[in-house]
C-alpha cells in the first residue's frame, strides 16, 4: 500500500496518539482542543507529557517513522501527509490540520482521498457531509437515506462518520445510487468503529473510501470524536438532519439545517450555526432530484 507520509508527519501522529490518554484529561480540565492539536511538539509535551506518564520526549527522540509505515502497509492502509500533493487542499489552511490521513479503499486510496480536496481548484466533483443524532428514528434514517441517496444520484459524493444513525443511513443511500462515499473515523481507519456497522464498512472501502489521522488499530478516545470533524468541515457543504421536534409542534418531521461548520462537542448536537432549509423541503419521498437539488443549493456556503 501507498506511504507517502515524510518521516516528521508519522512521528507527530505517533505523539498525538502516545498522548492520547493525556489530551483526553485535559478536556475534562476544559483545555480547548483545538488549541492543543495545533501546537508544535515541544509545547505540546511540555503542556501534556506529565499526564501522559514515562518521559515522552524521549520517547518521540527514539520513535521509528518505519514502524508507522509498516503498521500501514500491514493494515493495507495508505498514508498521506500534510506536505504531500494528495493531501486535501482546504485541510493546509487549518493550524490543527491533521499531519498524516490514514486511508483504507479497495483500490486507489489516494486517488479517492483527492476527491476529499474537491472544489473547483482541482476540478473535482463536489462533496456534502450529511450528519446528525446517533439516536434518529427510524423515519429519520430513512430520510437521511433517501436524501443522501438523491445527492449522489445527482453526482454528488456523500461524506459522513459511520457512526449509527443518521451518519451510516447516508453512507447507505449513497452506496445505493453507486455515488461515491467517504467515511472519517476517530480511530484507526482499519478498525470499523462501531463494531455493529462492519458490514457497512466493507461496502465504504470497497466503493468509497475511509479516512482517519489516528494510525492503524487505534481505539478512539471522545476528544477524537469532535477532533475528526474538523477533517468533515473540509467539505464546503455540509448538511445537519434533524428532528423538529425540538424546534416547534410538528413532532416526527425531519428536516434539513445548513451550516457552515466548526465542531460541536459530537455529532448528536446541533451545530449552534445550523440554519433551516427552505421549502419546498419536501413532502413526499425523498428520492427524486427536485427536493435534492433544493437542499443541495440551498446548503452550499
């Protein structure tokens, strides 16, 4: 498998990950984890490596970037850093970008990482990340499924997090219309995380791809779970599915929120920016181009 990843990038993924348990107290401290995720290796072990336990620096000093990629090539992972040519575009611009994309596809996985980058920069087909509760009902699945399917009918590629409910349901429309899918995981991207959904993992690799900055056999900690969004915010359109129950009488309708990104604290809130939809959104069955294509304009940037 494909490691383009430069030697500095795989030792600073194998720090995040050796302070993996340290990043995870300092949140519950309400460290801000963005801020730790963008700072440079020796600020961040000064501000974290006495929680991590054992010296860490040295431990980095004498870390193999070899290692990581035999990790990757053994889990037929490929991996690409933030200085190579494949690396996701709007991605550079983050000061917490991710050093290293570990992608596990069937065939081509950077290729099929480059339709991450989308946009017209790279002349690329355009990308929406459909999202929302681990908890929908099963009208809201459906919904998120007949949407996503859809989208993709339309030539549109889905990106989500395999996480149960509304996620998986889009990943699932958009394997029905054959549309290209992507999903991020919080941990290892050769791990199928839940468990529940391996199934649906072999069909994303097979067609799509799966994405993690985590190395290979990772099992996520929860600051992993708001951490991966930052790589769906790569995409400029990005859907929220939700329940109006919460927002006025008409309990059980879903409906579509656009927003503009920056992560909540998972994906079963609703981002604080989230902003409906505008009818017509729909009242039939959502599987024809006109309510897709509504939504789908009415949700770009």
């Amino acid at each position: 498998m494909t490691v383009h990843a430069c030697d500095s990038c795989l030792r600073r993924t194998w720090l995040i990950a050796r302070l993996g348990g340290a990043i995870e107290i300092a949140r519950h401290e309400k460290r801000a984890l963005r801020e730790l995720l963008a700072l440079p290796e020796e600020r961040l072990i000064a501000a974290l490596g006495s929680r991590a336990g054992g010296d860490v620096a040295a431990d980095l000093e004498h870390a193999d970037a070899s290692d990581l990629r035999g990790a990757a090539d053994a889990a037929a992972l490929a991996a690409v850093c933030r200085h190579d040519a494949a690396y996701p575009v709007r991605l550079h611009d983050l000061r917490d970008a991710p050093a290293v994309l570990f992608v596990a596809a069937a065939a081509d996985p950077v290729g099929r990482l480059v339709r991450l980058g989308g946009g017209p920069d790279r002349d690329e087909p355009p990308l929406v990340s459909i999202v929302g509760s681990r908890r929908a009902s099963a009208e809201g699945n459906e919904v998120a499924r007949g949407l996503a399917r859809g989208i993709g009918a339309a030539g549109v590629g889905i990106v989500s997090g395999m996480a149960l409910g509304i996620d998986s349901a889009a990943h699932a429309g958009a394997l029905d219309c054959g549309a290209t899918t992507i999903a991020v995981l919080a941990g290892g991207a050769d791990v199928p995380y839940p468990s529940s959904k391996r199934g649906l993992y072999r069909r994303i690799v097979a067609e799509g791809c799966v994405v993690s900055e985590m190395p290979p056999g990772f099992t996520p900690f929860r600051w992993c779970f708001p951490a991966r969004n930052r790589i769906r915010g790569a995409v400029p359109m990005r859907i929220w599915l939700s329940s109006t129950s919460s927002l006025s009488s008409e309990s059980g309708r879903w409906h579509p929120f656009r927003y503009h990104g920056g992560t909540t604290g998972g994906q079963s809130r609703r981002p604080k920016d989230a902003r409906p939809v505008p009818a017509p959104w729909p009242d039939g069955e959502i599987c024809g181009s006109p309510s897709s294509q509504h939504v789908l304009t009415a949700g770009r940037d």
